[in-house]
C-alpha cells in the first residue's frame, strides 16, 4: 500500500469519526450507543427520528458540499495556474447567490426546489467567472494579482446588487436569500442531499477522467502546445466545469467562500500536486473542514447557531491573508 493511499485512509477514517460525532452533538445528546442503535434501525423513536429527519441528511449535505467546493478550487488553481484562485474569491458565491435571488423575485418561491436551485446558482456563477476573466485578461495573459483584485471587486460588487434586489421583495424570499448568502445549512433535508449527489455523479467523471489533461494545464501554454493540446479549449471546459461543481454546491448551503482556497492547498501538503491524489485528498479534507465548521458553528454558541459560511469564511480570510503576503510574486 503507497504513502499516499494511507494518507487518504486515514483521513476517511477521520471524516467519518467526524461524522458520527457530529450527529450525536446537538441540544439532543446522543450516546455512541444510542447513535448507533439509530443507524441501525432500532434505537429510541424519538432518537431515530432527530437523526433520520435532521442530523443525518444535514451531515450528508455538508459532506457532499464540501468535497465538491474543495474540488472546484482544484479545478480552477489548475486552470488558472494560481495558487490563490477559489471558487468564492472568483465570484461563483456572489454569482449563484445573485442567480437565486433574481429567480426568486422573477418567479416566486415555487421555483425554489432542490432541482432547480443549481441551475440558475451555476448560470449566475459562470457569468460571475466569466465577467472577472473577461475583466482581468490582457494581451499578456491573465495576471493572478489582477485576477485576485478584480474576483474581489466584481464579487463585492455583485453582493451589493444582490442586497438592495433583496431589500425590495418579500420577507419570505428575503430569508430564502439570506439563508444562501451566509452559507447555512439550517434547511437541510434528503431533497438537498439526492438533488447534490446526483449532480456529483454526472460531473465527478469527467473530473476523474480529465487528471493527465489536469497535470498537463500546469506546465507553461508552450509546452502544453508541444504536447498537442489545445489550450485554450482546455480551459475553457475545466473552467465551466469547476463553476458547475463549486455554484451547484453552493445552491444547496449558499456562499461558502475561502473553502477551496484551504482544501487544496492542504491536501498538496499530504499528498503532493498530482491530480490523481490531490483531487480526493482536497475532497476529503473539504469534508472535514466544512463538517467542523459546521459542528462547531451550531454547538459551541448554542442557542445561537453560526451559519457555516461564516465560519469558514474567518478562519480562511485569514490564512488567505497569510499566503497572499507569503505568495512571491
């Protein structure tokens, strides 16, 4: 067995201890056997009904919404070929949240399903890259430190678009949109949890078929030319396809920003930079880190219950703080 398949082993086995803790803490405290006895079928009846109607498809959630965050920020340093790039900086939170807001107003809380909410996060998302890619390219290329600057302006931009549309609808669809902003996983059901995994399924293929083509992208344009590849076509499709994973996770928990920035750089760490390790070592590491933001985020200040988004969004503000002074260049 190689290094880095314990690697990834081990942080499994820790996502899923995460996992069972998670799902026992709550004002309902549920001992390991109690959890257990639940799972399995029969547990207390009141036991079994917080952890199969709650707690459960709300840790799935966070999991699946996690690897695919994670992941997204893989597809998108690669692309790019920054280190720094993720998917909240670039625009895909403020862009999905701008989606789901303009949908609400246009068509009322009916369209809000766990079906159609990817949909129009991703259309809002990919406009939002497009529009900081667009705006940040010259003949030269696209710088990173412009790419960086001009993310943060257009996402800054397009929150406050999205707060003064909230401003004028009604206080229904304004706490819909509040919800996806903060990045709350509160309305967590099994709807969120299949509608997510299915979208996982159809996309995470691709991604895994598409590792060498991954690798290749790091080198410079030339040598990638040499190599028969068509540049820019490439990037095109592994753009559209990390917005397509980091807005359809987003739709279902709203704008979690700075998670695919901390992912990857930390499974790089574990694993090396070839994609065929570092793709599941950053969606696991996504997992636990958005699964212990969120833990957290509902226990330690309860009654009151910090929305996950928020979490992360500290903790990850800073370390980007720290490699961007860290970052040469």
């Amino acid at each position: 067995m190689s290094s880095h398949l314990r690697t990834l082993l081990l942080v499994l086995a820790i996502v899923i201890v995460a996992s069972l803790v998670s799902m026992s803490l709550g004002s309902h405290w549920m001992s390991p056997t109690s959890l257990a006895s639940s799972l399995l079928g029969y547990g207390h009846a009141t036991h079994e009904m917080i952890l199969w109607s709650f707690r459960l498809p709300r840790v799935l959630l966070v999991l699946l919404v996690g690897w695919a965050i994670a992941i997204s920020g893989v597809l998108m340093q690669a692309v790019l070929r920054n280190d720094l790039a993720e998917p909240g900086i670039l625009g895909v939170a403020t862009g999905g949240n701008l989606g789901v807001t303009l949908a609400l107003i246009l068509f009322g809380t009916q369209i809000a399903s766990p079906w159609s909410l990817p949909a129009m996060s991703i259309a809002g998302g990919l406009l939002a890259v497009l529009l900081v890619c667009g705006l940040a390219i010259d003949r030269s290329g696209i710088y990173p430190a412009r790419l960086l600057l001009t993310g943060v302006a257009v996402s800054a931009a397009l929150g406050s678009f999205t707060l003064v549309l909230s401003l004028n609808i009604d206080r229904q669809i304004y706490a819909q949109a509040l919800a996806w902003a903060t990045g709350s996983f509160n309305k967590a059901d099994w709807n969120y949890v299949l509608a997510l995994a299915v979208w996982l399924v159809v996309l995470m293929p691709i991604v895994l078929a598409i590792c060498p083509v991954l690798n290749i992208l790091r080198l410079r344009d030339e040598n990638v030319i040499g190599l028969g590849l068509n540049v820019f076509q490439w990037r095109v499709l592994l753009l559209v396809l990390a917005v397509a994973l980091g807005a359809a996770a987003m739709a279902m928990s709203g704008g979690i920003v700075f998670l695919g920035l901390i992912a990857p750089h930390l499974a790089r760490r574990l694993v090396g930079p070839q994609h065929g390790w570092l793709i599941p070592a950053a969606g696991l590491m996504g997992m636990l880190l958005l699964l212990v933001a969120d833990t957290a985020g509902r226990t330690l200040f309860a009654p009151v219950e910090i929305p996950a988004g928020i979490m992360v969004g500290g903790v990850g503000g800073i370390y980007f703080v720290y490699q961007l002074m860290t970052t040469k260049g």
